[in-house]
C-alpha cells in the first residue's frame, strides 16, 4: 500500500477492526515491538497463511501505518 493512497487509508479507516488493528500495529512499529507480534501471529493456527502474510506485509510497511495513524487522527479531529 502507498502511504498517498487515500483511497486505501478511507477503506481501512471505515473497517474498525482493521483499523484498530493497524494503529496497534503502528504503535508496535514505534515502540520497536513489532517483531513480537509478527512472531506471534506466525505461531497462531488460527489464521490462514493468506491473512497471516497480508498482515506481515502491512506490518513492514512502516511509512503506510504512519500515514494511516495521521489519517486517522486527522479525520477524527474533523468529524
């Protein structure tokens, strides 16, 4: 995903699942924990491997969960 792309942030910002999910993701990223959660979601059964790597690839994408976490904040500020 492109951190440009408000099309994808708007998507992921309506879906509150996935948005929460990806803002905790950016807080991991900032705190430098991040790889404990790859690992613990590569360890999980209950996720299908397709989910498991759409996950770790927007895990590393640091520059899109940033633009996210400012889209989100922003948009928040607005409504």
């Amino acid at each position: 995903m492109r951190p440009d792309d408000l099309e994808a942030l708007e998507t992921v910002s309506q879906n509150a699942t996935a948005c929460d999910l990806f803002l905790r993701m950016a807080q991991l990223s900032g705190a430098g924990e991040l790889n404990r959660f790859l690992f613990e979601l590569s360890e999980n059964d209950e996720i299908d491997p397709e989910t498991k790597a759409a996950f770790a690839e927007v895990a590393q994408d640091r520059a899109f969960l940033l633009a996210l976490e400012d889209y989100v904040h922003g948009t928040r500020v607005l409504h």
